[in-house]
C-alpha cells in the first residue's frame, strides 16, 4: 500500500465509528418504528443449454446363448540358444548316513507246545542273517498224538537244510530234507466199534527229498529267460515197498516284439518196488507262442507227453488259452482247451491216504481234455475273486477201495470219468489287520463202470481269516467242509456205503508277551465231530494245543 492514500483511508474509518456510536446513543423515545417493509425477491436466470456427447446406437441385439470364448491368436517365437555348461561346479560329496539303533533280529524261532491226546509239539528254525543275496538255513519239526481207540497214533517229523544264493545273472537255490510219517492200521469195525486187529500194524513213510534250482534274473532289456530245476526222493515204508524217482526240467523263453515264443519240457523217472518193480517215466515238451495285445492275452501251443517204461505210449494234446479284460483292471474272462497225463505215485497215494494195502497198482491218468473258462479280477488293492467252470474227460482216474479181505486197507483201482466242475475263490486283505480268504468247489463224476467216484465229495469248502485285533494279540479261524461221500464194500456182496458229511471249525490265538516271547493256543475241531476221511478211520474229537515260542 502506498502511504499517500493513509490520510483518506484514515478519514473513511473515523466517519463510519461516528455513525455507528451516533445510532446506539440516539434516545429511543424519539425514534418512530416503521409502519411498513417491502420485500422483493430477485432471480437471475440464463439460458440452458444442454451438451450431449457423441454416441452411436448398436442395431445389432447379442447372441445370449453363444458360449464361444474369444482367442486371441498368438504368434511364438523360439530362439536357438546354446546351453552353457558351467565346468566348475564341484562334484558333491556324500554326507555319512548316521547309524541309528538297529531293532533285534528275528531270523530265527523255537516253538514248543503240549496239548491233549497226549500231543507234543517242538519247532525250531535258524537261518543266517538279513542278507537277501545270500540265505542259509536249518529246521527240525516233530508232532505226535495219540487218540482214544487203540492203535490210534499219529508221528510227524520232518528236517531240512538249505541255502539261496543271488548271483548277478542267475539265482541259485538248493534244499535236502527229510519226512517222516508214522501211524498203525486202527480201522475199527463198523459192529464192535474196536479196530479189525486187536494189535494193529504200524504203517511208516521215511522220504529223503533234494532239490536244486537255478534261475535267471529278470532284466527288462534282456530278451532270453531261462530256468533249470532238478527235483529226487527216495521213499520207502514199513513193508519194504520203496520208490525212487529224479526230474530234470526246464524252460527258455524268447521275447520278440509282442511275442513270447519258449518250451517247457521235463524228464521224469520213477521206479516203484514193491514185490514187483514198476517203471514209470515220462517225458514232457511244451512248446508255445504267446501273444500279448493292448486287450488280450493269446497262447498257443501242445503238449507232447512220451510214457515209457512198464508202460508206454505217446499223446499229444492242444494247450490254447486265451484271456480278455472287460473291464480293465477289474475284471477279465478266460478260456482253455487242454490235455496233459497226470502221473500216478505211491508218494501222491500215501500223502493222500497212508492206509495203503501192499502191491497197489501204478497207472497215470490220461486226461484227454480239459475244457475250462471263467472270470477273474480285482475290486480294489485289498479284494480278489476267481470262478471258473471246467469240464474233463479223465481215462484211469484212481479210487480208493476198502480191501476185501482185510477192510482196514485200501487197493487203487482205476476207472474212466468225465467231469464237471465248479471252483470259485474270494480274497479279502482289509489291511495288515485283517484277511479273509474263502474257496469253494463243486464237481460232478459221471463214471464209467464205477457207480460212484469213490471217496471223491462233490462238495468241499474252505475259508479262513486272520484278525489282528491289537500289535500283541492275532486271532485267526478256519473251517473245512465235505459232504457226504460213498464207499464200496466187496463182502459178502457188494454194497454201498454212505461216508457222512462234516465240518472241523478251528480257532487259535497269538500274544505277545514280550518282544521276543510270545504264547500261543490252537483248538481243533471244535465241535468235536469224530468224523471220517476214509471208512473205518474216525478222527481226533476237539483237541486243544497250547505252548511258547521264542524269537531270536
């Protein structure tokens, strides 16, 4: 501000202060108030002028159900650029795995129990170490009973050693052992209900065994697999008959593309003594080609069978089978069409029926077809099932037969068969805890000259299960059931006779009581049932076995 005008300005101020103290001391009384006021409302008002901005009307209306989605196209571009290898990194070194507390081993194992019916048990097993590659052995077992009615004794022993050794081309595999089997003639007589002798005769089975194996290992780029296996015993009883027999087999199979072409083939000699000595040798080749495809599995091929010995005779039988997953992984069907000559031992006979009479008659039977299909499959890791619907044509099918002089024995006779049969298998694994495992099979023997297949169940049933209700108790079932079978009688006339039914349920228990001891109890047959395999032989009513086992 300049200071020329501060006399002016100072003039204005002074003349408004005058005014205004002039107004607030001037006398009331002289003062008229105004008898009206006038009000008057100005507005001000300019034109509008409104502004729109530029736009332009779609006349297209959208798709609404159109679902394709915008792309927008790209363009790629590589470039060749050379990977550079840095030559200074320093080779890593390999940091020292600590050794932690090892948990005891457990190779080996002594078991001892004792039971009713007079029944003893010792086990013992010992083996070399942890070392897959290379594995030896040794075990001894023993078991004895002795039942109710007189002669009625049961001897079980069997020793062995061997020894697997796992080469860098090939595995190797020995074993000797040896077998024995002990019991008497105790049949008793259907009308005194005591056996046929009053001092049965007792029938003992002594089997030295020896095995060896060699087999290649499996790589997956070799295209050659091979194995050889020889197998001998020598067998003889309390009465002097005595059998020796020695197998050479083996197989080679070649890979090409899709196919597998190979050959089975075996020599088999078999010499049985008796009071008279019987040759029995055979020798197998089984040539194929397999073909396996994205959906099927395809085997062709035969069996050639060559019998010489006591008795000769060359067959030869078509070997096709053929499989086809319908759904993959779950279930797959099957098929077959074969033959083979199924050998006749007094080895086979003894393990399946040791109350053998002397000088039995040796025949292999011939099974001229074998007709079979069915389904397989899995429902998930832990449940398997199998069925399948077979039919054979049998020539020399063995039966037992009660000897008609003394009843107590049974001779072999022979006789033409055709059979339909029916097996199905289930196979449950829940987890470590729990299995379950269940087998059925059903058979009709339409026979030649026999009226009946003798001794032969057109029923059996298998099932078992193991439960592992804590990680100290195992509890585990078993049930095994036959039905009714038939028995022929030669005198005074021939007759049937009805061999019943039975089931032998048995359950047993494991703790254990420690880390490296633990008891056991096992209970046989149940319920008790003395029934019968073979007529005239009742076996052991419910037995009970308890006892220790140690590992170590």
């Amino acid at each position: 501000m300049k200071l020329n005008h501060i006399p002016y300005t100072t003039a204005i101020c002074a003349l408004l202060i005058s005014s205004v103290s002039y107004a607030q001391t001037e006398d009331p009384k002289k003062t008229e108030p105004a008898k009206s006021s006038l009000t008057e409302e100005i507005v001000v008002e300019r034109p509008y002028k409104p502004v729109l901005a530029d736009a332009a009307k779609i006349r297209r209306s959208p798709d609404l159900n159109s679902n394709s989605v915008y792309r927008r196209p790209l363009n790629y571009s590589i470039f060749d650029k050379k990977l550079e290898v840095n030559t200074d990194i320093r080779q890593l070194q390999a940091q020292e795995v600590v050794q932690g507390d090892r948990p005891p081993l457990k190779n080996n194992y002594a078991k001892f129990g004792l039971g009713n019916f007079s029944t003893g048990l010792a086990e013992l097993y010992l083996n070399t170490g942890t070392d897959e590659a290379l594995q030896a052995g040794f075990f001894v077992k023993h078991l004895n009973q002795k039942g109710d009615y007189e002669g009625q004794k049961f001897s079980r022993q069997s020793a062995g050693i061997f020894g697997k050794s796992i080469q860098e081309q090939v595995s190797l595999f020995g074993e000797l052992g040896f077998e024995k089997f002990g019991t008497t003639y105790y049949g008793l007589d259907p009308v005194s209900n005591q056996p046929f002798s009053a001092d049965p005769e007792k029938q003992r089975y002594n089997t030295f065994t020896l095995r060896g194996e060699m087999l290649k290992n499996y790589r997956e780029e070799d295209e050659i697999d091979y194995a050889l296996k020889a197998d001998a015993y020598f067998l003889s009883d309390k009465f002097n008959a005595k059998e020796n027999a020695f197998v050479l087999s083996g197989f080679v199979n070649k890979v090409w593309d899709k196919f597998n072409v190979g050959v089975n083939t075996s020599l088999d000699f078999t010499q049985t003594k008796d009071s008279a000595s019987i040759g029995n040798h055979i020798f197998r080749a089984n040539p194929y080609i397999k073909l396996q495809g994205t959906n099927f599995k395809l085997t062709l091929g035969a069996n050639l069978v060559q019998e010489f010995g006591s008795n000769s005779g060359f067959n030869l039988y078509p070997a096709i089978t053929a499989e086809m997953p319908i759904v993959p992984e779950f279930a797959t069907i099957f098929a077959g069409y074969t033959g083979d000559v199924n050998k006749s031992t007094l080895r086979n006979f003894s393990d399946e029926n040791p109350y053998l009479n002397r000088n039995i008659s040796i025949l292999n039977t011939n099974e001229t077809a074998n007709f079979y299909g069915g389904i397989k499959g899995n429902a998930g890791a832990g449940f398997g099932y199998k069925a399948t619907l077979s039919y054979k044509k049998l020539e020399n099918m063995a039966l037992f037969i009660n000897n008609p002089t003394n009843p107590e024995r049974f001779d072999v006779i022979y006789d033409d068969a055709n059979v339909t049969g029916l097996e199905g298998e289930i196979n449950v694994k829940v987890s470590e805890r729990f299995s379950w495992l269940g087998r059925v099979s059903i058979n009709n023997y339409n026979m030649d000259v026999q009226e009946k297949a003798w001794f032969k169940p057109d029923f059996k049933l298998f099932t078992n299960a193991r439960v592992k209700v804590t990680k100290e108790l195992t509890l585990d079932g078993e049930l095994v059931f036959n039905d009714a079978t038939s028995a022929i009688l030669s005198t005074p006339t021939p007759s049937i006779v009805k061999v019943k039914s039975y089931a032998d349920i048995s359950a047993g228990a494991e703790y254990l009581y420690q880390e490296k001891v633990g008891i056991f109890l096992r209970l046989n047959n149940i319920v008790g049932n003395k029934y019968q395999r073979f007529l005239y032989y009742p076996q052991l009513g419910m037995n009970v076995l308890g006892g220790i086992n140690y590992s170590f």
